[in-house]
C-alpha cells in the first residue's frame, strides 16, 4: 500500500539543487521536494494539533505556502528545514488562534455564555 507520508529522500540531490531546479521551472524537482518533506511537516502538525484529519489539511495548506514561497528562501539566512519549520509552525499556531476565536466569539451571547460557563 503506498503510503504518502513516508518520507522519500533522493540521497543523490539537495534541497538546495532541488530548489533551484523548481525555481527554474522544473515540476520533477518541485515534486520531489514536496514528497521529502510532506512527511516531516504532516508529522509536525499532527504533534501540533493531535488529530490526524486536521494535520492533513494543514499539511496542504503548508505545501501550498512552501511552493508559492519557495523563491524567498535565502539559504545564506537558514537551512531549508529551518525555514519550513517556521512556516509549519505559524500556520499551526494560526489555525489554534482561529479555532480559539471563533470559539469565544460565539460567547458574546449571554446565554451561550453561561450555558458554556455551566458545561466546564
């Protein structure tokens, strides 16, 4: 059964030949890095968020972040992995915030409130 969060690492290319040959147009070089690391970031999200439907479409998202800002990466700055972690993380965090908000926002009617205060 293939399996689409096993890591796939080619041991002859770098992250860095990989991303120069994506910037260059080349698709095979953009999938390639997208399968190295879709493991990795759908690992992270489901530590981060601890529900695996969840991690999925944050895992998506990511990818759709890491492709479209794949030409800001400055190696000199950071190693691709450092990078991609931050936006991992971010966009973790910003789906908890919105989560949290849209929880609370839903209180502003008194009686939502108190029926939630009285289900702690």
């Amino acid at each position: 059964m293939h399996n689409p969060f096993k890591e796939q690492k080619d041991p002859h290319c770098t992250d860095q030949e990989l991303i120069d040959k994506a910037l260059a147009g080349g698709g095979v070089e953009l999938e390639s890095l997208i399968l190295r690391h879709q493991a990795w970031i759908f690992n992270i999200a489901l530590g981060m968020t601890c529900d695996a439907l969840e991690a999925e479409d944050a895992t998506q998202e990511i990818l759709v972040k890491m492709i479209t800002a794949l030409a800001t990466y400055d190696k000199s700055k950071a190693a691709f992995r450092t990078w991609l972690y931050r936006i991992v993380a971010n966009h973790v965090l910003s789906l908890k915030r919105f989560k949290k908000e849209t929880a609370f926002s839903s209180l502003v009617n008194p009686e939502a409130y108190h029926a939630y205060v009285e289900s702690i």
